[in-house]
C-alpha cells in the first residue's frame, strides 16, 4: 500500500518537474541564437562595473570612458606603442600650432572625417564634421543646465567660456540656452580651423583636455533629436558605433561602416618588433569586427569564463593568485599550457590613509600624523591585500611619472618604525595637551575584504597604542561624507589620468578642497606658491625639479600615509594582439586583432588541459 | 462578495497613502539633501543649486500645493518616477527588468512549490519511517547550507567543470539557456524550508479526525490525500504562495548577480549600492502596492477554497 502510494507521489512529482522544465522552453522567446557570423572577428571583454551613461560631455568614471572612447574621437590621443606617452593627433590634422605667449592655439581638422550614421541626421547619413562641432561640445560642457561633470577641466581657462556659463545660469531651461552666441576664445575661421585663445597659459590643453572624450566633437542634430535620451544614444566619429545595450548587461559595438580608417602604428619603442606588436603595422584599422564588453561584477564567473575562453583578457582575482602566479611572480606551467599570456605594468596609481587637515585632532597635530605614517608596515599591507604585486608608496607621485623622485625611498618617509612612532605619539599628545582621543578611519566598503583592510590599520595603529575606531560604510555615503569635509581619516587612492604629475600635485592645492580634488583639505602657502608656478609651465627639467619639490613639502607636512602604487597583472590569451597595456589611452580597441585560428584550438586544447 | 471587495480594495487606499508617506519621510527626511552627492567631485556651489533646481529639492517639503511632497504622491499615483542617477527613466529599467525576473523566478517558484507540496504529502503519509527522518535530515542540511554555496557550487560544477550549463549571461543565449541553472540552483536551495513547512501543514491535517473517518469508511489513500488533506491544508499554503507572489517581480538578488541575469533583484541591489533613491524608491513603492493587492487576492482566495470562511 504504501509502495503504491510512493510510487503514486513520485509519479506526479516527476510529471510536474517535468512540466516545469517544459515552461523554461516557451520563456526562450529572447534573443535568437548568435547572429554571428562565422569568421566575425569579435572582442570579448568584460566590465566589473555597470555603464552609466554614453553621452562623452558627462560621466568620468573609467567604464564609461572605457566604452565612449571607442565611439568618439577627440582631436588628440597618446600614441599607441612609444614610451614615454607621447602625443598625436587623432581628428586634428597636425600638432596645434601655438603662439609665443602660450595663449593661442590654432588646430587645423581633418577633411572626411562623417559622424557615424544615424537617424537625426538627413536621410540617417551622417554629415562632415566641422570645427563648430567642437566649438558646440565645449558650450554644451559649459552650459550650467546641463549639469556636465566636466566643467571643472575648463573653469577660468578659456576666454569667454566663463561668461557664456554666466548666460546659461539666466536661462529657464537648457533647451533655451543659444548655442550661437560667440565665444572670444572659441573661434571657427573657417569649417576645418580651430582657434582656442585661453586666459593664462595651460600646458595640459593638448594632454588633457583635447585629448580626453569631453571635447570629441558632437553633433547638435543629435542632442537636439535625443534630448536627455543622449546617455543611451552616442553619435560620434570613431572606429566602432553602438548596437545594442542592454543596461546592467552587455554592451555591443560593431564596426563604424563610415570610418575614415587609420593605419596601426608603423614605429613603436626598442622590442616592440621582437614582442609582436609591430605585425600589424601600417595595417588600417580597426581589425575587429564587433566587440561585447559583458558586465560581470563577481569575480568567480569572470575567471570561470576566461578560462573557458569567452574572455580574452582578465585580471587575477586575488582568490586564485596562488593558482596563476608562482612565487616568482611568473605563471604557473598550467596556465602555460592553455597558451595565457601575463603581462604586469606599472599603474599611475597610489593609494594612502589621507587625513583630514581641517580636523581639529589631526590638522594641528603633526607628530601624531607622522606616528600614524610610522605605524603602518607597508610590505605587510601590499603582502596581505595585493599578493605581494605592488610596490611601496614613498610619496603621491608612481614610478611611472616622468617626475618620479629615484632616490624617495632613501627619504624615508614611508618607512615603518613602531618605535619612532610610539615616540612621536608622546610628543603629539604634549602638542594636544592630553591623552589622545579615539580616532576614526572611514573605509569605502563593508564587505569582507574591507572588513580585513580596517582590521589591518586598527591593529597597526593599536600595536602603538593608538586607538582607532572604524567606520564602514558604502561608496556613496564615504564620497558624500568625504566631499564635505567629515571624514578625519580616509583609505582612499588616485589615479593619474595623464603622464603629468601636476594631475595627481593638484589634490594638495588649497583652492581645490573638497569637493573639489584636494580631499585632504590641505593648504601650505608654499605648496600653493609652487603649483601656481608650475600651473603655467610647459614639460622640462625645471618643472619636473619643482614637481618633486612640492612633493617634498606635502611629505613634510603627512596629510596622509602613502602605501603603495599599483602593478597591474592582466593575464590574456595567445589569440589576442596587441595588447600592449597603456596607462592612459581608453580607446584601444581599435588596435586589438584576434587570431581567429589560434582561437578556434582552444576547444581542443582545453579538451587536452582537462 | 463583491461588496467585500469592493471593501477591502477602499481600505487599501490609506494604506497607500501611509506607504507613501513612509517612503517621502525615509527617502527625503532621513536621506537628507543629495544635491551634493548628485553634483560628484568638483562640482561648484552653483552647480548645487542648479541640481537642487532640476529635481525640485528647493521646494518645501509639505506645507504647500507646489511641495516635495505632492510631487512625490503625483508622481507614485501616475507611475511616473522620474529619471534615475545616470538620467534614465526609472520607468524604463524597471520595465526592462520584469520579464527576466521573472523568467527566473516563476519557474523557481512553481518548482520549489510543486515538488515539495507532493513530497511533503508523501513524507506526512510516511511519517515517523526512516524515509521521514531522511526528508528532515536533508531538508535541515539543505537550509543550514547558505544560498551563496548553492549558487558557487552549482556555478562551479555543472556550468564551469562538466559544461552543462552557461557559467554567466551572454548575448547569444536564449532566455531559457541562462536561466535553466540558476532555477535549478534556486529549487534546489528553496526545497528544505518549503519541505518543511508543508511537512508540518500536512502532518497536522493527517492527524485530524476527518482522515480517520475517511480511511475508516473506506476511501482510498489516494483520494484522502489529494482530496481531502490537501484541500484541507489549502489555507496555509495560500497564505504562503499568494504573499509570495509580489516578490516574484522583485527577482533574486544573489542569483542575478551571479549569472548576470538583468532583471529587478540586481537593478534594485545595484539601486542601493549606488544609493540611486529614484530606483529604489519606485522600487519600494511598487513592491508596496502589489503585497496590498496580493492581501487582497489572498482573502478572496481563503473563502473560494474554505467555506467555513465568509467574506460577509
């Protein structure tokens, strides 16, 4: 009876499974199998975190400009393989040619570079661009009701550009504000001329600003037809334009029919021949024919498809370092059996506990800012949290940098000396005249690995009787708190964004406190004297003297304890070319090229492997 | 009957209003001016105000036609949220999201509810038999082990090492391909509550009166079971499955993120890692209205399956 029954139950219970895999066929109503086509040439990258946004006038942050780079074109970029970083032109014909006193740029534009087609435009062909294009993406940057993040590039630089901010500010909409008001500094003798008169002389015009996506020429047909819907609807003149993007998923670009073309550097730096990356050269480009970049924010299904070859490039998780790396720092003989390639490179990166100058404790305190640098075991933080694979932090400027101090370590001051620091602690409790209180350190995240990364500084800073408290907390909440001042220590990092010092020098310029980039809310009159100084200068020996200077000061003076500068470990298979890493170029995927048959025996090769 | 309805669908209406109300004070009072936050690094004082300006924060809160408030409770009432942090409309993310969650969810749910509804009438049948004890065993192992090993281990083994499965999401997969795991991940990991929570249900129906009776003038087991015993624990499983049913729109949180499925879970964790209150709060308010609806559906459905129940 009661075998009957089970059998009964068990019956239904496998009609119904049954039945509830059958409803998984009819939700298969998606997307169709890949319409690829055999031989495309496809790019499989990932992003570990998701896209805000496409329009190249707003949003900063590296996803995005990862994507927009390769649709828009600015009238500058870094060449692809010479070292150090040098500048080329992109969209602009030549090099600027620039008057004596350093305030007159005129740029002659390409002829036959066309706006990728699109609906907006006459007929969906999209037209010439004209130098009033770039004259309309700065406006646009400067109008106020657009509330573009990128304003602060060009604040007080361009004359004229700061009265028509002024007039934007009187209008009730941005769909009001007039476009064809004049800019003195901004200046279009003709369709393919450009002349940018400025108000003082600004030496990172050319590497920064008419070299990052911001200034990439925009059609008004398209902001005009999109509106605020321009985010989802890039319009831009570069090797690849958008097909699909499914937010929080995937982003697919195919190649951009109308391209002009631009031919694979011919010359790169010494062993670039020997390493590969001259194969192509000369060849026109781009060499994909799509690229999907897939949004993956865990680590695990990244490395998971990596290794199964549906990505062709990928950093190490720090979970499966021992299982890629051997003590050497070189790729275990398994990895090398799958044909992975590693290649490490220095990031124009550092990282630091920054402390707040305005607060009453720390700003007034220097011993006790010295004790707190003295206190942290900087090899045991890089050993713990980055597998051994970056280097000690002496000051804000990387090794990268043209500027970097050689002999900064002999300085001293990153060194680790608890007992110096117990001594300086003795000296900075007479300066605050009494028992030191509890101090604070907000840390940017609350799951585990910055749960270990705060137990870290507690118990460093405990081991000389300092007590610290730690304050977890999300990326927004630790940026908003940071850009009004109220946070007393902070783990934070910066990035040089140009091969420039100046970029990373200016985070301790008083004008600049927060929110502005100066996070530290440090002022130091001869700081300020120094970077005004060097704010009009172009690149020589004299500037990078005075670079390392007023890198000396903000070290004698300990807004923060640095701790190390990235190096980067990207592992990427044999199929993949090109793949030189460059610290400040986004839109590389025009260079990338796929070894379609390499690829293809990697199915068996993996069969092989397992 | 209908006057019930009718009834109970008014007495929805305050409770709107009081989610409404809930959601202006948490996501207005106690958030406090974003502003600064909207405005990102370097922004000016004038930028502030600018963007004070566009979203309307310069209006005063209540006491006024043209405040935060009404403009909150037009915008709810018209299903109208606005454009979220990177300025697309909150409607449009949330409408994108629907279908793959619930391409996940409701396949998660029928199968988790299916199977343990039939297995638990077969553990109560068989209760206090070594089957039984296996049934708890597993069912206390399966919900001792956290929802994150289900998904690492399902991840690892049948889509990364024996290639059952797509590890992670991709352009070229249909629907049915890249869910087909993270259901089976999800049922698996769902069984061992539901198991045991339908095995006490049906357990305490097995013992009443109406089972003996029924078994002593004769009827078969399988008529006792699936007629009477299963009719009889209709009442608890409605209340479970009907309150469920909103949560169907709200997706997995973990498995979405894992298998990179675009649907609400991950809009609304990704919502609330990036603090993006437009989201969130359309989010919660959505959420509201359907668990008041679903309440509603759930009463009717008590006295449709019990008529010891009277809507009058």
């Amino acid at each position: 009876m009661t075998t009957h029954i089970l059998r009964q139950c068990l019956c239904t219970v496998a009609v119904l499974f049954g039945l509830l895999l059958f409803t998984l066929v009819p939700i298969g109503c998606g997307r169709s199998p890949s319409d690829e086509k055999p031989q495309e040439m496809v790019l499989n990258h990932a992003l570990a975190t998701r896209l805000t946004g496409l329009d190249p006038g707003d949003q900063r942050n590296v996803t995005a400009l990862t994507i927009k780079s390769q649709i828009f074109e600015p009238l500058y970029q870094y060449h692809f393989l010479k070292r150090p970083y040098q500048l080329v032109p992109l969209l602009a014909e030549d090099m600027p040619e620039i008057s004596d006193d350093n305030l007159t740029y005129t740029i002659k534009i390409k002829k036959g570079v066309y706006f990728q087609d699109n609906k907006c435009f006459p007929g969906g062909k999209g037209r010439q661009v004209k130098t009033q294009d770039f004259v309309f993406s700065l406006k646009r940057i400067a109008n106020i009701k657009y509330l573009s993040q990128n304003w602060s590039i060009f604040d007080d630089k361009i004359v004229g550009l700061d009265d028509f901010r002024e007039y934007t500010k009187t209008c009730e909409r941005r769909e009001d504000v007039d476009y064809s008001r004049p800019i003195e500094g901004l200046q279009t003798p003709d369709d393919y001329t450009l002349v940018i008169k400025l108000k003082r002389p600004w030496p990172q015009l050319l590497t920064y600003a008419l070299s990052d996506t911001a200034t990439a020429p925009v059609a008004k047909e398209v902001v005009d037809f999109y509106g605020k819907d321009i985010i989802s609807h890039p319009v831009g003149t570069g090797p690849f334009k958008l097909k699909e993007w499914r937010r929080r998923s995937y982003i697919v670009l195919v190649r951009n029919p109308t391209f002009r073309g631009e031919p694979y550097p011919g010359e790169g730096e010494p062993g670039d021949a020997e390493a590969g990356y001259l194969d192509d050269a000369r060849k026109m480009m781009p060499f994909a024919d799509k690229v999907v970049w897939t949004i993956i924010e865990e680590d695990q299904p990244r490395w998971f498809l990596f290794l199964q070859g549906k990505l062709d490039a990928s950093a190490i998780p720090k979970d499966n370092w021992s299982e890629v790396i051997t003590g050497s720092s070189d790729l275990k003989p398994e990895m090398k059996q799958r044909r992975i390639h590693l290649k490490t490179f220095l990031d124009p990166t550092t990282f630091f506990l920054g402390f707040n100058m305005q607060d009453p404790v720390l700003g007034n305190n220097k011993p006790l800012r010295l004790a707190i640098s003295r206190a942290i075991d900087r090899k045991k933080f890089i050993e713990l949290f980055r597998n051994n694979r970056d280097v000690v932090a002496h000051g804000i400027i990387p090794p990268l940098i043209a500027s970097y101090e050689p002999n900064i370590k002999e300085k001293g001051y990153a060194r680790y000396d608890p007992k110096e620091a117990q001594s300086l602690l003795k000296e900075a409790e007479k300066v605050h005249g009494g028992k030191l209180p509890t101090l604070k350190i907000a840390i940017p995240g609350t799951d585990t690995f910055f749960r270990q990364f705060g137990q870290f500084f507690k118990r460093q800073l405990e081991a000389v009787n300092l007590d610290v408290e730690l304050d977890y907390m999300d990326g927004p909440t630790y940026w908003e708190k940071l850009h009004t001042r109220s946070l007393q220590m902070f783990a934070s990092g910066t990035g040089a964004t140009l091969p420039d010092a100046q970029d990373l020098l200016q985070s301790f310029y008083s004008k600049y406190w927060a929110p502005g980039a100066n996070s530290f809310n440090y002022s130091s009159p001869e700081f300020d004297r120094l970077y005004e100084k060097i704010a009009v200068m172009f690149d020589s020996s004299e500037r990078r003297e005075l670079y390392r200077k007023m890198e000396l000061v903000v070290l004698e003076d300990c807004p923060a304890a640095f701790l190390n500068h990235r190096v980067a470990y990207v592992l990427h298979h044999d199929w993949y070319k090109n793949y030189k890493p460059h610290a400040f170029a986004y839109g590389v995927s025009k260079y990338r090229r796929i070894d379609m048959k390499k690829r293809a025996e990697y199915k068996k090769l993996l069969k092989k492997v397992k | 009957m209908t006057t019930y309805i009718i009834r109970r669908l008014l007495y929805t209406i305050p409770i709107v209003f009081g989610v409404l109300l809930l959601t202006f004070c948490l996501f207005t009072l106690v958030r406090g001016d974003i502003s600064v936050e909207l405005a990102g690094k370097n922004a000016t004082q004038e930028t502030i105000e600018e963007i004070k300006q566009e979203y309307g924060l310069n209006k005063p809160l209540f006491l006024s036609w043209d405040s935060q408030f009404i403009d909150h409770f037009k915008n709810a009432l018209t299903f109208d949220f606005g454009r979220a942090r990177d300025r697309e409309l909150v409607r449009d993310k949330i409408k994108r999201g629907v279908l793959p969650s619930l391409a996940l969810m409701v396949p998660m749910f029928f199968g988790v509810l299916i199977i343990s509804v039939s297995l638990s009438l077969v553990i109560a049948f068989v209760r206090g038999t070594k089957w039984d004890t296996f049934a708890v065993v597993v069912c206390v192992a399966g919900m001792s082990i956290p929802y994150l090993s289900f998904i690492l281990f399902g991840q690892y083994f049948f889509a990364y090492k024996w290639g059952l499965f797509p590890v992670f999401f991709s352009p070229d997969l249909t629907r049915s391909e890249y869910v087909a795991l993270p259901v089976l991940i999800g049922i698996a990991a769902g069984l061992g509550s539901n198991l045991r929570f339908y095995r006490t249900v049906m357990l305490d129906e097995m013992r009443s009166d109406y089972v003996r009776t029924a078994f002593a003038k004769g009827l078969t087991t399988r008529c006792v079971l699936f007629k009477h015993v299963l009719k009889n624990a209709m009442v608890p499983i409605i209340t479970r499955v009907v309150l469920a049913i909103p949560f169907l729109f709200l997706g997995s949180l973990l498995l979405e993120r894992f298998f990179g499925i675009p649907g609400l879970g991950y809009l609304m964790i990704e919502a609330i890692g990036s603090r993006d209150y437009f989201v969130i709060n359309a989010m919660t308010y959505i959420s509201a209205v359907l668990f008041v609806v679903f309440n509603v559906i759930t009463d009717i459905c008590y006295a449709l399956v019990d008529p010891r129940v009277s809507l009058e």
